[in-house]
C-alpha cells in the first residue's frame, strides 16, 4: 500500500470509538474491520481497514496492524498494547476516542478564532479598495467641475486607488494566495505545527497554547494511569502531545524530580505544571488511589477554560475590527466630503 498520511484527530475519533464498540460486543478484530468497511464510503478509507483486518487475520496483534499501517501516531500503538496486556482494550479505545474528540473540538475552535477575524480583515481590505478606485474617482470629477481640487490626502488615496485598478490582475493573485496560504496553513500538519509553536511564544496567545498544553498533559497522563503504563515511558510519549516547549522543559523537570526519589505531585509541584488548586487535587488524588480520575477532572476544565479563552478572544476582536474599519472609512470619506462641505457653504 502506498504511503498514507497521518490520520486527522475526528478521523482519529471516528475509527477508535467504532472500534470500541465492536470489541465491546466481543466481536474479533479481524471480523470489526470487515463489518466498518461495509460503512465505509471513500476507497481509502476501506482499503486501509482491508490492510487492518488482513494483518490481523494473518495472526498479527490489533497493535500491530495499527503499527503497520503507518498513518496512527505511536502514542495510540503503544496504549492499544497496554490494552490488549491488560485485557481492557475497549476501555482504552473508548478512552483514547475522547481524548482525540476533545483535540478536533479545540482545533475546530482555534481553525474558527484565526478565520474570523481573517474574513473581516479582508472585507476591510475590499472596502477601502472599493472606495479608493472607484468612489474617490467620482468625488474627483465633482471637485473639477467645481474649478479646485481635493486635498493632499485624498490625492494621495487616488493615486493609491490608480495604482490599484492598473493592476487588478497582480492584486486579485495576490489575495488569491493569501487565502490559499490560510488554507494550507491548517491542512499540511508539519506547516500547522511549526505556526501553533510560534503562537505558543507570542505574549497575546502564549497563555491560550499554554493551557492547551497542560490539558493535553492531563489528558495523556489519565490514559496512562488508566492502562497501567510506567511513569518514565508515560512522560516521554506526552512530551510528543503537548507540542509546548515551556511544557516540554517541565516535563523534563517533572522526569529528574521524580528519578530523585519524589513523588509524582511533589515533582509536578516543583515543575509548576499545573496551578496549585490542581496540584493539590493531584496530591489528594494520589493518596487516595484516584490519580486517573482526577488527571481526567483537570483535562475538562482544561477543555472547558480554553473554550471560555476563544469566546474571549473573538469578543474582543469582533468589535475591535468593526471599530478600525469605521474609522478607516470614516477618515476617507471625510478627506473629500470636509473640503466639498465647505466649498458648497461658501458658494451659498
């Protein structure tokens, strides 16, 4: 099979959540694949489930076939094994299926945040266009019928609008791509995740990419805790999720801390990887034997403040947009219609 692409997070979600369900209604691998292709619309999709249940009929393991396929990241591959040791691969499926729901629903939300904004800037762009080549050309006639001229300013945007009309072509392939660069920003993985890091050093979204971040954290040590795996092995395939170079560096403390005979929440504490409030339910968490069920509480509210931070976000850019594009409008319309106001008044 030729090389395939890595699975998108809802692509993701979809085949581990009916995945899931079909180990759940004890039906083998091998049979699921078989049963999912008959639902399954695109050529691509079914031949990849072909090359899953054929691996698996072959006497390979679930992990295996996934590994196999080469487009699963290698954190699913290697929970899919703890869950296939442990006997509770639904479990983990179904687990592993939420995690990846959540990441396209915060993906969904950042992709709507950077858009917005995006189609109001060019609407702003089309309009002061717009009024420099074709309604200044018009208040320009009304000023040489009157025997004087505009002033230095409104010149100057005619001259702006001129250049424009002359060259149309050149402009609409410029802005042509600018909304294909947009598009591909989103849709080539390596070109998304090298602008989400620079977004994540920039002092306006630093916070936003932080949270992400530790709720990616949460969410990957809950999947960890839950499958049994090891703590070293756990904190290395995280640092592969978080896609934060701050979080990154903690977690690096997080490893020395805990290699030095600490505890998990003291080394989580030391590193400042969570705020207090969770640091401390993390601590009560593991005295208690529930360090899972409260890594997960910290991933939902994670989830829930990053979606609050958006609605901020666009709440703020909403108006604020509206607001540049009134005054730049304003600013030119009142360049002509000041100086033509008071040519008619002193014609009165």
């Amino acid at each position: 099979m030729k090389k395939r692409r890595l699975l998108s997070n809802a692509e993701l979600a979809a085949f581990l959540n009916q995945t899931a369900m079909v180990i759940k209604a004890g039906i083998t691998p091998s049979e699921g694949m078989e049963i999912l292709k008959e639902d399954t619309l695109s050529s691509e999709g079914r031949e990849l489930l072909e090359m899953i249940s054929h691996s698996c009929s072959c006497g390979k393991h679930f992990s295996e076939a996934l590994s196999d396929t080469g487009v699963f990241p290698e954190y699913i591959i290697n929970l899919v094994i703890l869950g296939e040791e442990s006997g509770n691969l639904d479990e983990v499926l179904t687990a592993l299926a939420d995690y990846y729901d959540r990441e396209d629903d915060i993906s969904e939300g950042v992709r709507s945040a950077f858009a917005y904004p995006l189609i109001m800037i060019g609407m702003m762009v089309v309009i002061i266009v717009i009024l420099i080549s074709k309604v200044l050309p018009i208040f320009k006639q009304v000023f040489a019928q009157l025997g004087t001229k505009m002033s230095p300013f409104a010149e100057k945007l005619l001259g702006i609008g001129d250049a424009l009309s002359n060259s149309a072509v050149i402009v609409t392939i410029v802005l042509i791509v600018l909304v294909a660069a947009f598009f591909l920003m989103f849709k080539v993985p390596s070109l998304n995740k090298k602008i989400r890091m620079l977004l994540a050093k920039f002092p306006l979204t630093k916070d936003f990419y932080y949270n992400i971040a530790a709720g990616r954290f949460a969410s990957g040590m809950f999947l960890s805790l839950q499958s049994g795996m090891d703590t070293f092995k756990s904190l290395d395939m995280i640092t592969e999720l978080v896609e934060n170079e701050n979080m990154i560096n903690k977690i690096k403390i997080v490893r020395e801390e805990i290699m030095n005979r600490s505890t998990m929440p003291e080394a989580l504490s030391k590193a400042n990887v969570f705020s207090n409030l969770y640091t401390k339910m993390i601590s009560v968490g593991y005295r208690s034997g529930t360090s899972d069920t409260v890594m997960k509480s910290i991933s939902e509210r994670y989830e829930k403040a990053t979606y609050k931070q958006l609605q901020k976000l666009l709440s703020i850019i909403e108006p604020t947009l509206v607001i540049v594009l009134s005054v730049i409008v304003g600013i030119i319309l009142l360049s002509v219609l000041l100086p033509l106001m008071g040519i008619m008044s002193s014609i009165g």
